[in-house]
C-alpha cells in the first residue's frame, strides 16, 4: 500500500441536517432485505452485502468497511504496529467512515465537488511524483489489489475533505497583531515555549452534553488504557484500540510541535516529562487525553523560507455576481491568456483588487500570506506557469509565478512563526470541535453488531 500512502499525502499536501429519519430507515431496510440474499440458478443461497451504518442520508456497507479495514490492516502491519482485536479495529474504522461520510454529504450539499480534469492533473502529478507513466502508475496499483477507478474516487473524497476543511474551518481562522504581541511577551518569559515536542496522543472523547454516567464510562476506559501502557503495551497499539482522535489508527503520532502549537493544557504537562514517559489523564472539554513524549528538542534557530513572487487576477462574488458567473468570465479571460494576451495588460484591465494598478503583482509573498486555495495553487506552478482558475473565499484567481528564492527571515521570523504556530494551533482546535459537532448534531444508527 505504500503508493497509496504517498497518494494521499500528497494530496493533503496539495492541497446535513437530518431529514425524514423513519423514511430513510424504512428504504435502509428495504434495500438491505433485497442485498442480504440472492438466489443462484441453482437455488443456493448467497450472502451479499448489507448496510452496517445509517448515517444521515447516506449508509456505510459491509463491503466498504471489509475494504477500508483491509487497507489500514496492511498499513499498520507495514508500520510494525500490533493490531487491535477485529472487533475493536472495525469499529474504529467505522467511525472514521461515518465522520467522513458526513464530510462528504456537507460537501456535496453545499456544492463543493471536484471535476475530473483537477482530479486527472491530481493523479497525473502523484504518478510523477512516483516516477511513472500514467500506464505504469496504473499498472502498479493493479499489482497492489487497487482498480485505478476506486483509486480516482479515493482521491476524490481526500480533495474533497481537506477543501471542505479549508473552507469551513481554515479559512475562518483569523490571526490578530494583539495574539502575536501575546505570543511573543509569553515566549519571552518562558523558555519551554521555544522547546519542540514529538509527541503522540490519545484521546476518549466525551459528548458535549455528558451525562455523570458518560464521564464514569470514559474514565473508565482511559484508566484501563493507562494499564494497558503500564504492562507493556506499545502506545499505538492502545491507541489503534481506543483512541477517539483522528489519527489512532496511525498510532496517534502528532509528530514534532512547538509548545506554542500546543494547548496549554498539554504544554502544562509536557513541561516536566521526560522523552519516554506517559502523562496522567488530561481533561478537555473534548475528553481526556493520555500523551507520550517521544523526544524534545530545543527550538530556536534561524528561519530561512521560500518566497515566491507571483501576480494574479481576482473576479470577485457578490450579490450581483454569482460563483457561476464570475467562473465563466474568468474562464474568458485565461483563454485570452493562452492566446499570447499579456498578464499584466488583462489584470489592469480586469482584476478587482488593489493590485491591478500594477499589473496584479503581489510582490514576494511569505508562506501563509495568502488563503490556503491560493497558497496551495501557486505553490504547484513553475516560473511563468499560469494557472486554471482558482477559487478562494474572495473569488476567483488567475495566478502566475515569476520568481522563487529562498530568504533569509531570522530577523523577521519571530512575528512571522508565532502567526503560523498560532494559525496552527488554532486551525486544528477549531477543526476537531467542528468535527464533534458534525457527529453529534448526524442522525446514526450502527448495524456493525449484528455481524458478530
């Protein structure tokens, strides 16, 4: 499975309301009494696929949980990681299903969808980041048990999730000059904040309106966990089995954080362990958390960044000017553009931002200067590429790179990291509690324990 490992990073690199609940229950089971038996010409009697989750109006089936188990079953072994019992590793995987699931409906009733010629540039750019052909890609992934048009769809709800995240999480993150003043005062006087942590993380989460008996059930569980790791068990291992977060299947590896990427409350507790050791329970409103501290390291240190200077053309929405209508005429003007007109001559022209006066050049542009569709489009480009139309929360762009260099920030960088650990931190908070209320407020029923 290791192209599609690299597949899916690089394309998170690159990048609801439940109605007529009894209705959707009764077609569930209808459609579910009709796929569970079929008779052969011979009159045998064969079991087919059934419905182990509702989840709003959408369901999850026995054969797409079999095929997601298979492949985080692969991975996990590649990883050396001591699988959770079947039982566990379902479920876990389940609800990764259901919280995407839900994504994708929001996605898809709000008209987010990606077309097929980004998601053919898409692949195009994973075959050669793997150093193939589109026939060899093709051919390897065959070798490996997965169709290319499974491996299309795969990549298409990866897009499509990490654009739904931008749009309704990362771009509403907002970072003040007054949090950065906070920021830099705070690391000032104290020296833990310029430590880095690799650290990995549990998480038993609890509902927003917990009941006495939720929070007994989830001390419980994250007491019994605590054992678990002080017999011996390896930390993703009871991670894979228990942990609520995201990232358990993985071995709830959070990789290297600064202490300002961090909440206070596990700074507070990152503080006095050493590299090896397993925090006490930590209580959020999210749950409770159990961290390990795999090494620490000191963080200041020069920056030296990338800088691209680049120009665009905006079309921007409003209330007279719909997505639709700013995209056709945006599409007018990149194909004036692929017939030799000038860049700079179009963007005076046309662009409705205060670059237009300059021909839309933005100067050098830091990384996270910009909205992360914009950023992430521009950082694709050669030098004198132009891009297809971009859409941002401001419109639509046409980008172009004219130069790249790599800058020396030292002087710079201690407002210029705290904005980006701050966005960091924050981004990931905001995304995970969006993520719980997602759940919380989606009609679910499981049908998984019917299979044992």
């Amino acid at each position: 499975m290791k192209l599609l490992n690299s597949a899916l990073n690089i394309v998170k690199l690159l990048i609801l309301s439940s109605l007529l609940f009894s209705h959707l229950a009764l077609s569930a089971e209808k459609a579910e009494a009709k796929k569970n038996i079929a008779t052969k010409k011979t009159g045998e009697v064969v079991k087919m696929d059934r419905i182990v989750a509702i989840v709003d109006q959408s369901v999850i089936t026995e054969q797409e949980l079999i095929d997601r188990t298979r492949t985080v079953r692969a991975q996990l072994e590649k990883q050396g990681t001591q699988l959770p019992p079947e039982d566990i590793l379902e479920r876990q995987i389940l609800e990764r299903l259901i919280v995407d699931s839900l994504q994708l409906q929001l996605a898809a009733q709000t008209g987010l969808k990606i077309d097929d010629t980004q998601l053919d540039k898409t692949i195009e750019r994973i075959a050669e980041q793997n150093k193939m052909s589109l026939d060899e890609f093709k051919t390897a992934l065959e070798k490996e048990g997965i169709s290319l048009r499974k491996f299309r769809e795969d990549i298409r709800s990866e897009i499509t999730i990490a654009r739904l995240r931008e749009r309704e999480v990362d771009n509403r993150i907002n970072v003040s000059e007054g949090e950065i003043d906070n920021y830099l005062t705070t690391q000032a006087n104290r020296g833990e904040e310029q430590d880095e942590f690799e650290i990995s993380h549990i998480l038993i989460r609890t509902p927003e309106d917990s009941s006495p008996e939720d929070l007994q059930k989830a001390k419980t569980k994250t007491q019994d966990a605590l054992k678990q790791l002080a017999a011996g068990a390896s930390f993703a291992q009871v991670s894979a089995a228990v942990s609520d977060a995201p990232n358990a299947l993985e071995g709830g590896a959070m990789g290297w954080k600064s202490g300002a990427q961090l909440p206070a409350l596990f700074l507070s507790s990152l503080k006095s362990m050493q590299p090896g050791e397993v925090s006490t329970p930590i209580r959020s409103p999210n749950g409770f958390h159990i961290l390990k501290l795999t090494n620490r390291r000191g963080g200041s240190s020069s920056l030296v960044i990338g800088q691209t200077h680049a120009r665009h053309i905006l079309i921007k929405l409003s209330e007279v000017v719909s997505e639709k209508d700013a995209k056709r005429k945006m599409d007018s003007i990149k194909e004036r553009l692929d017939n030799g007109a000038k860049f700079e001559e179009m963007a005076r022209q046309y662009s409705e931002d205060g670059s237009a006066n300059s021909g839309g050049d933005l100067g050098w542009v830091n990384p996270g200067d910009t909205v992360p569709p914009f950023e992430k489009a521009m950082n694709t480009l050669g030098l004198g590429e132009i891009s297809e139309p971009v859409l941002s929360p401001f419109g639509w762009h046409i980008i172009q790179v004219l130069e790249r260099r790599q800058q020396d920030m030292t002087k710079e960088a201690s407002r210029l990291k705290a904005r980006q650990e701050i966005r960091t931190r924050k981004s990931e908070e905001a995304y995970q509690d969006w993520i719980r209320e997602l759940r919380d407020r989606a009609f679910v029923e499981l049908r998984l324990e019917d299979k044992f």
